[in-house]
C-alpha cells in the first residue's frame, strides 16, 4: 500500500498514462510477491497445484468411474491451465477494494490498476505455468508446431475477457459484497460445463457443436487443439469467444467509470 500512496501523490507531474503504467506495473509485483511470500518453491507451485489436482481427478474418472481416456494427464493439463488463469482472476479480483479500503479512501489515483493488477498478475503466473508445460513435451514426446504461437491469440482474447470481468465484479462486490459467494459457487458449476476434466471428443457428437460456443470451453479446447493436435479453433467459435470478451472488457469499463467516484463513499 505504500508504493501505491507513493504513486498516488506522484500523479500530478509526468504524464497521466506513464504513471498508470508504472502503477500498474507496481501492483502487478506486488500481487506475485504476496502470493508467493514465505514460498519455498514459489512459481513451481504454478505447475504443482495442477498436477496434484490431475492425480486425483485422474484416479476418479479412470479407476472408480472406469473411463479410459488416452493421455488423460497432459489433455487435463492444457484444459485446467487456462480455466485456473479465469477462475483465480475473477475471484481474486471481487475483494480488491475491500483489501485496499484505506487507499482507496484516502488517495486518488487510477483505481482501476487494482483490479487489473490481479488480472495480469495471474496472467505471468499463467505464461510461467505454460513454460513449465512447454519444458515437458520432450520427455512426453510432443512436437512443437508452429500453430503453437496461435496461443498468443488465445491468450490475448481471454486476457481481455478477464480484465473486463475483474473490473464489473470488483465494483460490484464493493456494494454488493455477496457478489463473491454468488460468483464462486458460479464459477464452480461454469467449470462443469466446461471441458476441463474432459476434452470435448468426450461429448456426444451432436452437441460438440454447440458446446464450443462456451467462451471458455473454446479456450480450454482451443489449447487442446493447438497443443496436441495442431489443430486452430472453428472460426465461429473463435469470432464468437472474441465478441464476448469485448463485450466483457466494455461492461466492465462502463460499470467502473459510472461507479469508480462512489467507492471511498462506500468503503
């Protein structure tokens, strides 16, 4: 909090956008370092998480429930990279505020680096978790392909989607402050719908379809395509997942720029 004072008191010499830049960029910092405080292994945790979750989900579907799904391990991996990357934004974010109180009432500065903070926070912890990933495909025996950089659209598109989210539910969840029970009993269900324990070739045929206009469901596919099958998403569903984060950004924005006055009120 006192980088952020620092930087709030700053804000009226230099210019506008190097300052929300160099807050951001400060914020940013500051969210991995108390996320990895005390850590000893500290971003390998980034891959150990996912893999411990593997393990058990993997023992459930492939030995009580007995499906048998061929490279279960690294197809789960692809999927629950990106859901985690939405899930811990969105969630993270909702307290944001609330965590800041004494800022926020105290300082003026971009208050919207806060929550966005959280978001590309979790991005870099994400892009380290994809390294990890990348560094086993030689001892797994997976090729890299140039479709490989198609992630960078992927990454781009879901960046935005969280971004905007992180910004509507932030707010929200300042005057509304159950808005975060609400959002993770949603994003719990929303994962079930999701094809993160599955791949979508699990899914009837008929509905696969359909299925994949789920934004995060072409994600987390979309990873599984580009990965292992260097195969790029359908057209549609990519144009479809692209139309929705933009919308998710505006929303966000519009419900931040009308409220953003009112939150050391509130707090």
């Amino acid at each position: 909090m006192a980088v952020v004072e620092r930087i709030g008191v700053e804000q009226t010499s230099g210019s506008r956008v190097r300052q929300a830049g160099e807050l951001l960029w400060v914020l940013t910092i500051a969210q991995l370092k108390a996320r990895y405080r005390r850590s000893f292994l500290g971003f390998f945790w980034s891959l150990i998480t996912p893999l411990f979750q593997i393990v058990v989900v993997g023992f459930v579907i492939q030995n009580l429930l007995g499906r048998e799904i061929d490279d279960f391990t690294v197809k789960y991996l692809c999927g629950l990279l990106p859901w985690l990357f939405f899930s811990d934004t969105i969630l993270g974010a909702c307290p944001t505020y609330l965590k800041f109180r004494q800022v926020v009432k105290k300082i003026y500065f971009p208050r919207w680096a806060l929550p966005v903070s959280v978001a590309t926070s979790s991005l870099i912890h994400f892009l380290v978790s994809v390294a990890i990933l990348f560094s086993l495909f030689p001892i797994i025996h997976i090729g890299f392909f140039v479709s490989f950089f198609f992630l960078i659209v992927l990454i781009l598109i879901q960046m935005i989607m969280v971004t905007g989210l992180a910004l509507l539910f932030s707010v929200m969840h300042t005057f509304y402050q159950d808005v975060e029970y609400a959002l993770g009993s949603l994003v719990r269900v929303f994962m079930f719908v999701t094809p993160v324990f599955y791949p979508t070739a699990e899914i009837p045929e008929s509905y696969q379809y359909l299925f994949l206009f789920n934004p995060m469901a072409t994600i987390c596919e979309g990873f599984r395509g580009v990965l292992l099958r260097n195969e790029l998403p359908q057209f549609e569903h990519l144009l479809s997942t692209t139309i929705f984060s933009l919308v998710c950004l505006g929303v966000g924005r519009y419900y931040y720029r009308r409220h953003h006055h009112e939150l050391p009120e509130v707090l």
